[in-house]
C-alpha cells in the first residue's frame, strides 16, 4: 500500500480533529481541582481503605481464613473411619491435667478399693447331683 | 514547584487548525514533572496537563462517542480521575498510552450508559475540521466527517490513535485493551471502508 499516493491519507493530512471547546477547560479545571483537593484532604486510613491493594488483601485474608476453617471442619478423623457425632467421639488423648489427676498419690495404702463396699449378690449354691441307684446321674439334677 | 518547570507546549489539537501528526506530544521529562506535580497538589500542572493533551482525549472521545457533549464529558471525567489518583501517578510507566487508555475506558463507558438514556439522536460530530478560510477545504472536512460516521466506532477510533495521535499498533492495542493484530485490523478495516466510501459517495 503506497499512501504517498493515497488520495484518503492526502485528505486526512490536510483535516485535522476539531479543538475542545473553549469554555471547556474552565469547567474541566475546577473539577479537577476540587478533584485534587479532596485527594489531598483524605487521610492515610481513608487512602489505605481506598486502596486496590489493601482491598484485595483484604479479601484474600478472608478467603485463607475461610478456607482453612472449612479444610479443617471436613478433615477424616485419625484412623480412617467415620467420624461419628462430637458427644460420642472418644475423648482426646488426656492432657497434663487429667493425667496428674489419674496418677494422684494413694493416702492410704492398706485402703480397700470402693468396690469392696458394695456387697455383693451371692451366688445360687449348686443343686447338688444325686444319682441313682445304678450310678447314673438324675435327670433333674444334670444340667 | 515553580510554574516555569511545569510548562509544557499547548497541545496541536487545541489551536483550532489543522493538526501535523508529527507535532505535539509531551516528552519523558514533561510528563514527569506534570506528575510530580500533581503529586505535590500543584494546580497549575493540572493545568499544565489540560494544555498539554486535551486536545487528544477530545479527538480520542469524540471519534469515539461521536457526540461533541458526550466528548466533553469525557474529558472532563479523564481530568478528574487524574487528578483523584494523583499520588499514584509516579507509577504510571507510559504516561501518554495510559492517558489515552483512560480516555478510550471513559468514552466506551459514557457510550453505555448514553445509549441506556438517549432517545434523541446523536448531534452530528465535526470528527475534522480545516481553517475556516480555506473553502475547500472545508467542503472535504465535511465530506469526510460524513464519511467517518459510516464506521464503527471502534474502527474509527484507531483510524483516529494512527492518524491523528500518532500512535503505533502496539500502542493502540494497549489503549484499547486488544491485542495488536486487532488494532492494525481494525485500523485497515476503517482505511478500506473509507476508501470505498469515498468512491462511491458523492
């Protein structure tokens, strides 16, 4: 393409855009200026609230946070089987407190255990066996 | 910050005539001080700014929205997200580009959100112009502003960011948020329509 003997690109050449209006840059200016004036008259919370950045920021600390909450509410529980509800879940591994509780120093150490007080049922005595004359065990008594 | 620091050369676009392509554009050191001046709050690089490229972000609004109003409030929105977000402007590595691409984002917005609201057409834009003294001229910026309202938007306006802004594929690309094939695209897709146009319309 030769635009050298363009007869469009010979016309555009000669014509030109036409300039803003006049009583534009009036207008133009003193809302810039009011424009410039309240950037200068924002403080550094309102720029830093204001800001791209910290807003994205922001939202990616949101979205970590979130995520992370979620991750660990759907982790499988140790073992690989299925978590059942948190009242039945078996009790974690005793801390330091509860285990100093279950390795308290006995008192007394003649002292009965608890169970011991409890008195038990006896149990049914034994029907004893009786036989017949030819040695052979009752029928009644045989179980 | 002295005021001599931050003067910077009136954009082309706004003298009112024809535009050289080739003219016009801030360099690396003036668009650094405009920035840092802005940084410090300065008024007068905001005006140093305006000077500088509003001629630009109009063109760019303009062929864009295809609405002399709606292209002024383009720019007047370009102008104050500028200077809203003037602290962070250091940060900005293509001034022009990024300038430009806020303009490209403004003008697809207010095109939306007119396009909800409007029920009158849309006036009809002078997309180019030539010095009032030269009547053929004039008779052929109005025949090409006929033209350009033929193209799509987004074909008019890369026709615009070549010509006019002098800007390269690559960049056209970035201020329309499209890969570089696409803007050479559309910019060739325009040229031809054009040409076609020219051809056959009287």
């Amino acid at each position: 393409m030769n635009d050298d003997r363009d007869p469009l690109t010979h016309l555009l050449d000669g014509l030109a855009p036409p300039p803003p209006p006049a009583r534009l840059e009036s207008r133009v200016l003193r809302a810039a200026r009011e424009a410039l004036e309240r950037d200068r008259s924002r403080d550094g919370w309102a720029r830093a609230w204001e800001s791209p950045v910290w807003r994205l920021a922001w939202a990616a600390a949101l979205a970590v946070l979130i995520a992370g909450h979620v991750g660990l509410s759907l982790q499988p529980p140790a073992g690989g089987g299925v978590a059942g509800p948190p009242a039945a879940a078996p009790p974690p591994t005793a801390g330091g407190e509860l285990a100093a509780v279950g390795g308290l120093q006995r008192l007394d150490v003649d002292a009965r255990p608890l169970t011991g007080i409890v008195h038990e049922q006896p149990a049914e005595a034994p029907v004893p066996r009786r036989t017949n004359p030819r040695g052979e065990i009752d029928k009644e008594t045989r179980s | 910050m002295g005021a001599d620091r931050i003067a910077v050369a009136r954009d082309p676009g706004e003298r009112g005539g024809p535009v050289s392509h080739a003219q016009g554009g801030l360099g690396a050191d003036d668009w650094r001080r405009i920035f840092a001046g802005l940084a410090d709050g300065d008024e007068r690089a905001l005006e140093a700014l305006y000077r500088a490229t509003a001629g630009r972000v109009f063109g760019l609004a303009l062929w864009r929205t295809g609405s002399v109003e709606d292209a002024c409030d383009v720019v007047q929105e370009v102008f104050v997200r500028v200077a809203g977000q003037a602290r962070r402007l250091s940060r900005v590595a293509d001034p022009r580009g990024w300038l430009l691409g806020l303009a490209h984002h403004v003008a697809v917005d207010t095109v939306r959100r007119r396009r909800r609201q409007r029920e009158a057409p849309l006036d009809e834009a002078p997309f180019l112009t030539a010095p009032e003294h030269d009547s053929a001229r004039l008779v052929d910026a109005q025949r090409v502003t006929r033209l350009l309202g033929h193209l799509p938007p987004a074909q008019r306006e890369a026709v615009y960011l070549k010509h006019y802004a002098d800007c390269t594929f690559a960049e056209i690309g970035a201020i329309a948020g499209v890969p570089t094939f696409t803007a050479a695209s559309r910019y060739r897709l325009g040229i031809d329509r054009l040409r076609r146009l020219l051809e056959t319309t009287p």
